[in-house]
C-alpha cells in the first residue's frame, strides 16, 4: 500500500470513531448541559434533557463525519493515478 491510501484510512478510522463514540463522549464530558434549548418552556423537563442529548450526540457526530471526508477524498484520489 502506498503512503497516501495509509494516511486516507488513518483518517478515516479516526473519523468514524469519533462518530461511533459519540454518545458515550458527550456522557463523559457532559456537553448535553452546554447545550441550549429554544423552545424549552414548551417542553416538559424530560423532553428538554432528551432534546440536549440528541443535539449534542448529533454536533459530534457531524464533526466526526467531517474529520472522515477528506480521509475519503485522499482515499478515492489515491486509487485514481
């Protein structure tokens, strides 16, 4: 394997690991209470804690997917020459 298909697949894991660790992360370092909530007086107590949670797994699984793509760009134009 060449040094470029190595270093798009290093990418890439990484990427997909943080995405795939993403509910686990934001439970570790709380990062659901940094989240704020619009709507939350039309919320009960419990919606707004779910809301949170899912906003903030979703924030880090965006990031994770972002850290992967141009592991995955490398990797396709490293098969292409």
């Amino acid at each position: 394997m060449d040094f470029l298909e190595i270093l798009s697949l290093i990418i890439m894991a990484v990427g997909f690991v943080v995405v795939y660790s993403a509910k686990p992360v934001v439970k570790r370092f709380g990062l659901q209470e940094k989240q704020n909530c619009a709507n939350a007086s039309e919320m009960t107590e419990k919606e707004v804690q779910a809301y949170k949670m899912n906003k903030a797994v979703f924030n880090i699984k965006v990031k994770g997917l972002l850290i992967s793509i141009p592991g995955l760009v490398l990797f396709i134009l490293s098969f292409k020459r």
